[in-house]
C-alpha cells in the first residue's frame, strides 16, 4: 500500500501544465507552406506532361502528314530543288479552325459539354489562384485548345484515322483533367 500513497503524492507534485519549450508554431507553418509548395510543384510538373503529351501527338501527326506530303510530291515528279528548305515546326502559325459543331469522334458532344461546364467552375476560381499556378493553368489550357483545334482541323481531311480520332480523345481529356484540376484547387493567394 505504501507504494501506491507514494505514487499519488509524487501524481500530487506534479505541475498542472507545462508550457511548451519554445514556439512551436514557426516549425508548423514552415510544414504546412512546405507540403503547399510540394503539391503546387507536383500539379504543375502534371499540367506540363500532360501538355507536352499533347505536343507530342500533334507533333508525330503533323511529322507522318509532311512525310506522306513529301513522298506524294516526289512520285508526282516534282523535283528535290523544288521542295519546302523551312525547317519544320510543331505548331503552324496559323492553323484554322475545324467546324465546330459536327462530332469528329463519338462522344465529341459531351467533351465539349463537360469542358463548357468545367471552364465555368475554373473562370469562378480564377480570382482565387496563385498567380504563378494560374499562369501556368492559362498557357496549358491554351496548349490544349491549341491541339484540340488542330487536330480537329486534321480529322475533318481525314476523318477515318484513328489516329487522330485517338488524339482529339485525348486532348479533350487532358482539357478536362486541367480545368478539373483548376477549378477545385485551394486558395493559394
């Protein structure tokens, strides 16, 4: 019994608090702006693959349709001299766009709808962003548009290639997992 009187006089001794040994806070908000800035990074390297993806496709496309244009201009005899010195580039300067109501691939109606809707909830976050992260979201979306009108550009000379009909899926797909991404982030201002 005697043990158990001594353990309730020594709880007894205690201190009823005990303040911290220093300000914790600054180590905590140095955390939370930490794991911000490591998910801010991680949503851009994101945005970019998934725009230089695009790129890509577009860029592989267009190379097979100059290739293709290249092999058609020398069979109909056209001479070596005769042919385009430019070094080609991934995006024309001027690329017009495709018509904009007619489905190029199935379900190119509820893209469209869906990216609309999207775009609605992204431009009411808009004042909300990072500017830097906002920055970046306007120059991928553009990227993505960019695609979006020109493979669509592509498929109504060849509407057949599922090659192109899996780039427009794509891209629009990309479009939206953009303003998805957007449109729900947190206020970083």
């Amino acid at each position: 019994m005697t043990d158990g009187r001594e353990l309730n006089d020594a709880i007894r001794e205690l201190p009823r608090s005990i303040d911290p040994p220093a300000d914790l806070w600054p180590e905590i908000a140095a955390a939370i702006d930490r794991r911000a800035r490591s998910r801010r990074r991680a949503a851009t390297v994101g945005v970019l693959a998934a725009a230089a993806a695009v790129s890509l496709f577009v860029a592989i496309d267009r190379g097979r349709d100059r290739a293709h244009n290249l092999d058609a201009r020398w069979a109909a005899g056209i001479e070596r001299a005769a042919m385009p010195t430019a070094a080609p580039t991934l995006m024309p300067p001027t690329a017009e766009p495709a018509p904009a109501l007619a489905d190029l691939i199935p379900g190119e109606a509820q893209l469209r709808l869906a990216a609309n809707e999207l775009s609605g909830a992204y431009d009411r976050r808009r004042p909300l962003l990072d500017r830097e992260l906002l920055a970046v979201y306007e120059e991928n979306l553009g990227i993505v548009d960019a695609a979006i009108d020109r493979s669509r550009a592509a498929l109504v000379e060849r509407p057949d290639d599922p090659h192109l009909q899996r780039v427009l899926d794509r891209a629009y797909h990309h479009k939206l997992s953009l303003l998805r991404r957007a449109s729900s982030r947190e206020t970083t201002r």
